[in-house]
C-alpha cells in the first residue's frame, strides 16, 4: 500500500505528464486567439499600442538609427513574428504564420512648441524592419532618429501594410 507521500509523487508525476499533453493545444489555441484577435484589429484599423525601449546597441556603440519596440501583447518571438511566409506560401500555399508585424508602420507621435501648419502636433513615421530577441521586442528603422526624450514612450503600431 503507497504512503502518502508516495500517492502525491505519483499524482505530481500523472499532472505533469498531462500538463506536458495539454501544453501544444493550449499553445495552439492561445495562437489562434492571438491571429484572431489581430485580425480583428485590422478589419477596425486599429494601432497596437508599443514602447520604445532603447536604441539598438552593442557594448560600446549605439546605433540610433535603429529603436527596439516592446509591442503590447507579444511576448515572444513567434507572436513577433506572425505573419504570411510568402516564399512558402508561393511554393506550397500553406501560410505557416511567420513575421506578422514585419514591414507595419510606426508612428510616433508628440507635441511640439510652435504651431507647424495649423497644429502642434508632430510623428515620425518608421518600419518595423525585424525581431529583436526572444521577448517580443522588434526593431524598428525611422525617418530620423527618435530622441532620446522618447525613451518608455509609446509608439503606435499601424496595421498596415497589410499580408492578409
């Protein structure tokens, strides 16, 4: 007869074996949430919300030109990435969901001091150009560089162009 602790090693064993199970369809289906969820977004013309965290960089050198983006809602690298795969959609016609946010435009948006064509306010538009990492980060190229001002900013996320 198994002790108790024994029959909870047991039951730990079996619940994560069916954790393990569970995990690819619970992963599947946080997917497809997430696809549908975009979806609507873009049939709305909505903006994700994103902030720019910093400058691309190394240890020594700063590369301005290029922001990272932290978008709302994505948290890794394949949410990052959600988008048709045209090279494999040409050849097999199969949409394996790579790059979703790869070439959308970004828009940051302030106010400035003086009044330029009847309003203060003022964006630089950029181009989300790839990942960045496995957190869900993007890099993001500029007309001109952001100022370092904007830095815990947010930027929007225009939903287009758009693949799908």
């Amino acid at each position: 007869m198994p002790t108790e602790a024994g029959h909870r090693r047991e039951s730990a064993r079996v619940s994560a074996a069916t954790t393990a199970a569970t995990s690819s369809t619970r992963n599947l289906g946080t997917f497809m949430a997430a696809v549908t969820t975009k979806l609507a977004m873009v049939a709305a013309g909505l903006p994700i919300e994103g902030r720019h965290l910093s400058y691309q960089r190394s240890r020594h050198a700063v590369h301005s030109k290029t922001s990272l983006i932290k978008i709302e809602g994505v948290d890794d690298t394949n949410a990052a990435k959600l988008r048709i795969d045209y090279g494999d959609y040409r050849r097999t016609g199969v949409n394996n969901g790579h790059s979703f946010y790869l070439g959308k435009k970004v828009a940051y948006v302030y106010r400035g001091q003086k009044e330029v064509r009847g309003t203060k306010i003022r964006v630089i538009w950029g181009k989300v150009t790839r990942p960045h990492g496995n957190s869900g980060v993007v890099r993001a190229k500029f007309q001109t560089p952001l100022p370092a001002k904007s830095f815990g900013a947010s930027v929007r996320i225009m939903l287009y162009p758009s693949t799908i």
